[in-house]
C-alpha cells in the first residue's frame, strides 16, 4: 500500500507502524489511549459482535470519545448519500496487516480488518454507529444505536424507521447485505476511485456525476459482481480501472447511452417523458434519462437507491443533470 492517498485519506501511517503514545502520526492528536475491553461486555445471544459499541474498539476513551490506537478517521473522495446525516469513518487494520491492492477494482481486505460509520443528526447528536469487521468465516456486522442522552450506544439488528422522531431511519441488519453482497469483498466506500489512486474520468462535469454515480448506484448494486442486485440490468455504474481514460468510455455511458431499459425496471410510479419513451440515459434530454427519473422520487418502486434514503440528494441530481445537458457532439459525445 502507498502512504499518501491526497485528500482522500486522512491519516495512513498508523496502520502499519500502530499508534504510539509519543510518536502519533501527523495530524492525529499528540497521544492516544489504547483500547481496554470493558469487563462487563458481553455477546448478545445468536450475535457474533459486543452488545455495546464502547465494547468493539472504535473508542480508546468512552466517557471523552477519543478514538482508540490504531484507529484512523478517512473521508472518500466522493460520498454516499444518507439523507443529509453528518457521518465520520473510521478504520483499523491488524498490526503488520496490509490491504491487497493487485486488483484495482476490487480490493481485498485482511482478517480483522474494521470499518464504523458514524451517522449524526442535523443538531449534531449522534444517531447510529455501524461497524463491518471481517473474520475467520467473512464479514461480520450489526448497528450500534444511540440513545438520546448520547451515553449508550446499543446493538440494534431490527432497525429504526424513525429514530425519536427526527426522520432518521436506522435500516434492518438484513438490508445492509442488498447492497454491501455487490462488492467482491464487502466493502463499500473504499476502492482506487474513492481513495484517489485512480482518477474518475473526465472535466469537472463528468467527474462530479460519475463519482456521484459510482458511490451511490455502481459500487453496490450497478455492477458485474455475481451477487449485486443490478447486475442483470446490464447498467453498470461503478467505475473500474479498464476504462477510466474519459467519460464516453465509462461503464455509465457506454452501457446506458440510447439504452431500452430493464423490462424489471420500475417505472410505473413515474411521470411519462412527453419526448419519447425513456431510455437509461438520454443525452441532453433529462425527461428521458430514467437514471435520472428515478433519482428523484421517494417512497414509490421506482426510487433509486432503493434502501435507506427517504429524501432526494437535489445536489446529486443537478450533478447528473448537468452532465446530461453536456453531452454535446462539440464535446466528443455521439
């Protein structure tokens, strides 16, 4: 693995020399307290993860909510929608562990290997934690929620629709397996594209809507992983290291250009395009690029992401929008 992934990673060093108190690395505070498993943590019954999350090593110190040793925050360079919740991530790797790289697209993790993700709310309390740890027998995983008095954090594997009324929804253990089953190797936000080893294609357009699509659409279900739930659509919408020289040779254009959609794709709840049936991408003409569509309905069969978003990302949808609109012949686009 390389030591500097730009603004991507934040802090990379510790992972393979560990945290010492003296000699942290730049940028992380000047000490570190390591982690100490509480003595009453226990094993919730037919779970294989701690009942509680100040029992799984994220926090060095509980009651301040310093991060442990050998833990590192990051920030991909392109993010996944979540209805606007604020999130932290955090990694650990085992001591002398490294991540195997020969694959660009898809990364292999060692075992125990940890990732959480904090989600927090508009007022900035803490909602939900999750935590993806890789063992043995595979990827182990559960959601720590928070209380509102921000003291507990407790395994919740059912989900919470409406977490104490803020609109937030804490999705069901057996969702997360929809989307994260499309990587080869689980995990999510974390590949060449997202660390910044590898640039996404294109000028500022192109790149803000294929890392857009990337993240929220092509690393979990948009793609030819056996198990992602895209798969036979045959739209795919991960970027991958083949072809990441320009935006006309991406998996997004070059499988969703004129594309007849999906006759399992639901389209039903969305409103008819007055220029034509829709396609999967229409260049300049947004009413009949179903990406779009879909993008920008909630709570109907059509949405998209299907999971775990209430809330249309108007952001997003401008990226993708503009992008749309720029596909011109002037621009090398057919």
């Amino acid at each position: 693995m390389t030591r500097s992934r730009g603004r991507a990673l934040l802090l990379f060093t510790a992972w393979l020399t560990g945290c010492a108190e003296d000699e942290a690395p730049q940028g992380t505070p000047a000490a570190c307290r390591e982690f100490v498993m509480p003595a009453d943590c226990t094993v919730p019954p037919n779970a294989v993860l701690p009942a509680d999350l100040r029992c799984t090593g994220l926090y060095g110190n509980w009651e301040n909510r310093e991060i442990a040793c050998g833990v590192e925050p990051y920030e991909p360079a392109h993010a996944l929608w979540s209805d606007g919740a604020g999130k932290a991530r955090y990694v650990s790797l085992p001591e002398g562990a490294a991540v195997d790289e020969s694959d660009p697209d898809a990364f292999q993790f060692p075992v125990g290997t940890s990732f959480w993700k904090a989600f927090s709310l508009p007022s900035g309390d803490l909602a939900e934690t999750r935590l993806l740890r890789k063992s043995e027998a595979g990827w182990v995983y559960t959601t720590y929620v928070w209380d509102e008095g921000q003291t507990t954090a407790v395994q919740n594997n059912d989900g919470v629709p409406d977490l104490y009324g803020t609109g937030h929804t804490v999705p069901a253990r057996a969702q997360c397996k929809e989307c994260h089953a499309g990587r080869p190797d689980y995990v999510l936000g974390w590949d060449a594209f997202l660390l910044g080893d590898l640039a996404v294609p294109g000028d500022d357009i192109e790149r803000d809507a294929l890392g857009y699509l990337h993240v929220n659409c092509g690393v979990s279900c948009h793609n030819d992983t056996a198990a992602a739930l895209g798969r036979e659509s045959g739209l795919y919408l991960h970027l991958d290291a083949e072809s990441a020289s320009s935006a006309l040779t991406s998996p997004a254009f070059l499988t969703g250009n004129g594309r007849v959609p999906s006759p399992n794709a639901p389209i039903l709840d969305l409103p008819v395009p007055a220029s034509g049936p829709f396609v999967d991408l229409a260049p300049r003409d947004t009413e009949r690029s179903l990406i779009l569509a879909r993008m920008k309905v909630r709570g109907v069969p059509a949405q998209m992401p299907r999971v775990a978003t209430n809330v249309a990302d108007q952001a997003g949808i401008a990226s993708v929008e503009a992008w749309i609109m720029a596909m011109t012949p002037e621009r090398g686009y057919p």
